[in-house]
C-alpha cells in the first residue's frame, strides 16, 4: 500500500516538476523596448573666453615653461 502512494506522490510530483520547467521557459526579451525618455544626444557648453589679463598671464607662463 504504502509502495502506490509513493509511485503516485512520485508521479505526481514528475509531472508538476515538468509543468514548472515548461512554465518557466520563455523566450527573454533582449531589446528594451524604444523610449524617448532617454537624451541621446548631448550639447557640449559654449567655451567661456579669457580676459585680456589672464591671456598675458598663460602666455607669460608658456613663455616660462618654453625657456626650460
């Protein structure tokens, strides 16, 4: 008696294990779907100019380094 319960527990917990893996299987969606939420395109900052001082200042320092 105690051999058919075990066959029918076993059979029975066969086909769920079956069921779960079937269950389980599906086909993984690899590509997000399309989102304008995202910037995909990206402004560079206009560059911000020297004064006339700070210009004489690193060109006097290049001319410092360039004697070296």
């Amino acid at each position: 008696m105690k051999d058919m319960n075990f066959n029918k527990t076993y059979k029975i917990l066969a086909v769920f294990a079956v069921f779960v893996t079937v269950a389980a299987c599906e086909k993984p969606n690899e590509v997000p779907p399309h989102s304008q939420a995202f910037i995909r395109q990206y402004v560079i900052p206009p560059p911000t100019l020297i004064s006339a001082a700070e210009r004489d200042l690193v060109n006097q320092q290049r001319e410092e380094y360039n004697k070296l």
